[in-house]
C-alpha cells in the first residue's frame, strides 16, 4: 500500500475543501437551516411530535443523511469527472499506483466532508431544538459508512458520466426522490400499510431509519438490517470500482 | 547495454475497432533521444499512451527498466515521465502545488530543494506562486514538463513538447530536452516538425498507419537516403539547357542549374559535370552544394515504405 500517492490525493482534495470554506461548509449549512425553517416551524407547528419526539427533533437525522448523500455523490463524482474533463485524469492513470490507492484517496476526502458537514448541521441543529444522542459512537460509524458509500457510488457515477447532463442525472432522478421518500420527514409507520411496505423496498430508509435510532433509540426497521443494507451497498460499490479499474472502462482506452 | 525499454510485437485496435498499432517491435536505448515521426494519426500518441500506462494493449509486450509494464505496473511506471501533447492542469493551482502533488502522486516523499532545481532549469522558479491560469501557454508547457521531471523519471516521454509553440520557446524547449539528456535521462519524443527530431534526435523512428517502418541512427538515416544537391550560378543567364545538360535543372530566371546526386555513389559526377559546363562555355559564377533534409527524407520514405 502506497500511503504517500494516497495522503497526496487526500490533502489535495481536501485542500479543495479549506479553500472554498463558503461553498463547502456554508451552503449545506443554509440550506439545513431552510429545511428547518420549513418543515420544523411551519410543518412541525402541525405535527408536533412523533413518537414523543418533537418534530423540529425528529427531522435531523434525516436532514443529515440527506445532506451526506448528496455532498458525497457530488465531491466524489466531481473530483473525478473535473479530472476527465480537463485532461488531468492522465496523470492519476500514469501513476504507480493501485485502484484501491487511488479510490482510498478520493472516496476518502470526500467522505471525510460529508462526515465534517453533517457534524456541522447537528450543531447548528443543536441551536434550534433538543437533541439527544443516544448513542454517539454508533451515529459516527453509521455516519462514516454513509459517506463511505455513497462517495464511493459518486465515484462510479464521475467515471460512468461522459457530461455534465449525465452527472446531474442519477442524484436528480434517483437520489433526491429516494431520501424524499424514505423517512426522512416522516416516519414509515405514519403511512397507511400498503405505502409503509413500499417504503420498505426503499434503502434510504434503512439509512435513516437506522441514524434515527442512533438519535432516539426508535426505529421504523430493524438496526441490524440498517448496518446490512449499508454494507451490502458499500461491498458492491467497491466492486464495481474494482471492475472499473480492472477493465479501464470509460478510462483507459 | 540492454536497452531500457524493450517492446515486442505491441499491437492495439480501439474498441471501435480501429486497429492503430500493428505490431510495433523496438528497443530504446539508455539516455538516447528517440524521435518518432509519422503524419498524424499514424499511432504515435497510442505508442507513447501505452508506454505510459493510458492505454491497454490488444498485443505484445513492453519491458521498462527490466520489469513488465503491466504485471509490474508500479516498478514500470515508477521510471516514467510523461509529458501528455494537451495542456491539462488544476488552473486554480500554483506551480509548486502541482509540482509537489505529481511527486507525492509517485510516492516520493517530499524534496523541495530537487523541485527547486527542476523549477530553476525551466525558468518557473520565479513562477512558483503564480496560479497556473496566470501562466502563458509557454509556461503551462513547461509546468507539463516539471510535473513530468517531479519524480525524478529516468525515462521522458514527450508527446509532441512543441506543438503550437512559437520559435524562441521551441529553441528554449530544446535546450531543456538537451540538459536532461546530458543528465542520462532516456527521452522519447514525438513529433511531426521535421526540424525537431534532425535538431535533436540520435535515433529517429517513422511510423505510419500504426507501423514502425524503420528506426535508424539519424546520421546513418541521413546519410543513406541523403541526396546532395549541387547548385551552380551562372554567370549571365541560359534560355535553355544544351543538350549535353538535358536532365538536370534550369530555374525560371535561366541563372541556376541544380543537380542532384548521391552521395553514395562512387562518383558523383561532379567533375564531369563542371567539364560539360566549361567545354560549353557557360560562364560558372559561384557553386553550392545542399544536403537534402529530414523532410525530404521522411516524405520518400513514407512513400516508397507504405
């Protein structure tokens, strides 16, 4: 293993981070204080609790997972797309160094933003509502599996995408309808029966449903089935980049 | 020696089917430049993308210092430097962050006083803040050439360094390519400027249609398909040849005669020719000779060749 080539994209992409802290720490930031403003103030005033739960509470854990998709599909794919389409990608490619080295550098800074974002939206929730953690070691790892992943699949969808049509297309179509959704503002149980089953067949919820409990100790499925579906996801992520690089497909000619 | 790059058989057809290398066998040489010339299309920058890891081969194998290139990618690799014909960089980085990311990029831990002297031996050092957009297209060649330089490659590959470059950073290029070389540093280059590979090359190799038609010892090249050409000035102009002249060539103001011969033969006729031109009695001014240039050359070759 080549920890230098690996630390080297690392701190290059997070050095990206640092430089914009605006566009990368504020704008998640703003657009969670919105969700709150809208779903917690408006909404919530209607709602008031679930479960024993303030609603304003309630919504958090799902905020953050949403969030955490989002900005890890859009660093990961992002970073790897800019470097197709400016040419820099040639570089990565010449470079003696494995796929792994180079995912573990990439998928690993921009997971590391989205874990760094979502800590700042619970703290600025924490300045809106009560917030408690139950269990706070299990919320991190969940939280870093989350990032883990779905940079990973924004990894695949940078390599996959020729345009920037086609990288905008799997977060608009099939993420955002996903986390909307999947629990993030509601719980399952709220639907009638049969929409609570077809919610079920959505893995979204089992990220949120599972951070939830990480928050209150409830949950609309199992925790175990939560940690299951997420490895599942990220073992297959890791195979279809391991694929990728094996074949060089969409990158080495 | 053994050569430090040995290729055998390498062959590629693209997905679409385009096959553009057809069995490329050659040996490179340790700290020699090697030109590759060929009209465009003709599977130089597949050539050198393979070598370089950008491309997979369909065929054949390629050796870099001893180690497979693709069973021992990081050995192979390690040795190589690539600089790529387009100019792609972070434009919103500066120089000595690139420069330091490519080194970090081989796995080399950091060594600010070498990227000073790569940086001082291509006149950025004075640019080493400056953000790479700021930088004039010249320069954002040269950063190309640093990042290559960053890991202290053993082997350079330049895949066209001069293309669209004006005179004077041309000759500046050259000087860098020669102080690299006179380093011990194995340079390949492509190109189709003609004048680059006679100014540089010790070997010059043609390829066409994804062939290597012929590597050759650029003087030896030179010499063998070299024709002279022997320009005599008259001293008042000829309406038209004597008939003991007919075959060589009269130019349109009637002053000059030009005739071509070779260098090989075991004679070449000059004597002869000055005795027809005396016993004629045309006035001989002044007598110059030319050697054909590569051009000339190469545009026999790819068309005897092909």
């Amino acid at each position: 293993m080549n920890w230098r080539s690996i630390l080297t994209i690392f701190n290059f992409e997070m050095a990206r981070f640092w430089r914009t802290p605006w566009e990368s720490l504020a704008a998640p930031v703003v657009s969670t204080v919105l969700y709150f403003v809208v779903f917690g103030a408006a909404i919530g005033t209607r709602i008031e609790s679930v479960d024993n739960i303030s609603y304003g509470a309630f919504i958090v854990p799902g905020l953050i997972i949403l969030t955490v998709l989002q900005q890890s599909l859009a660093n990961a794919s992002n970073a790897i797309f800019m470097r197709k389409f400016v040419g820099t990608i040639h570089e990565i490619l010449a470079a003696p160094i494995s796929f792994i080295e180079v995912v573990a550098g990439f998928v690993g800074a921009a997971a590391l933003k989205s874990v760094i974002i979502a800590i700042v939206i619970y703290l600025t929730a924490l300045a809106f509502v009560d917030l408690p953690l139950a269990h706070p070691v299990l919320a991190l790892v969940l939280l870093v599996l989350t990032s883990f992943g779905f940079a990973l699949w924004g990894f695949l969808m940078g390599i996959w995408a020729r345009d920037w049509q086609q990288l905008q297309f799997i977060p608009m179509m099939v993420i955002t309808p996903l986390v909307f959704l999947g629990g993030a503002f509601y719980s399952a149980s709220m639907l009638p029966p049969f929409w609570e089953a077809v919610a079920k067949l959505n893995p979204v919820l089992y990220l949120v449903s599972g951070f939830r409990w990480t928050f209150f100790g409830m949950a609309d499925v199992p925790v175990l089935s939560s940690v299951l579906a997420l490895a599942i996801f990220l073992g297959l992520g890791f195979l279809a980049v391991w694929a990728i690089f094996r074949t060089g497909w969409r990158l080495r000619a | 020696m053994s050569p430090i790059i040995e290729v055998s058989d390498l062959s590629k057809t693209y997905a679409s089917g385009t096959p553009a290398l057809k069995g490329v066998t050659l040996d490179i040489r340790e700290g020699e430049i090697l030109a590759l010339l060929g009209p465009n299309g003709a599977g130089k920058t597949t050539f050198i993308s393979i070598l370089c890891g950008l491309v997979t081969p369909t065929g054949g194998q390629v050796r870099v210092g001893g180690h497979d290139l693709l069973r021992d990618y990081r050995a192979a690799r390690s040795l190589i430097g690539l600089v790529p014909q387009e100019i792609a960089l972070e434009f919103f980085e500066s120089v000595i962050n690139t420069v330091r990311f490519s080194r970090g990029l081989y796995g080399k831990a950091p060594d600010d006083a070498y990227l000073e002297r790569v940086l001082r031996a291509l006149s950025l050092w004075d640019k080493r803040d400056a953000k790479l957009r700021e930088l004039s297209g010249g320069m954002k060649r040269r950063v190309l050439i640093a990042k290559a330089l960053s890991h202290g490659p053993r082997i350079l590959f330049l895949d066209e360094p001069t293309a669209g470059v004006d005179v004077n950073l041309r000759r500046e290029m050259w000087e860098v390519v020669r102080g690299l070389k006179a380093e011990g540093v194995t340079i390949i280059l492509t190109t189709h400027y003609l004048e680059e590979a006679e100014e540089m090359a010790d070997r010059v190799g043609i390829i066409d249609k994804g062939r290597l038609l012929l590597v050759r010892d650029k003087a030896d090249l030179m010499h063998e398909f070299g024709q002279k050409v022997l320009r005599v000035e008259l001293a008042a102009p000829l309406a038209e040849l004597p008939s003991a002249l007919s075959g060589l060539e009269l130019s349109p103001d009637g002053l000059t005669v030009s005739y071509r011969y070779d260098t090989h033969a075991d004679r070449s006729g000059i004597a002869r020719l000055l005795g027809t031109f005396a016993a004629e009695g045309i006035g001989v001014r002044d007598v110059a000779t030319e050697q054909s240039s590569l051009e000339d050359v190469f545009l026999r070759l790819v068309r005897d060749l092909a």
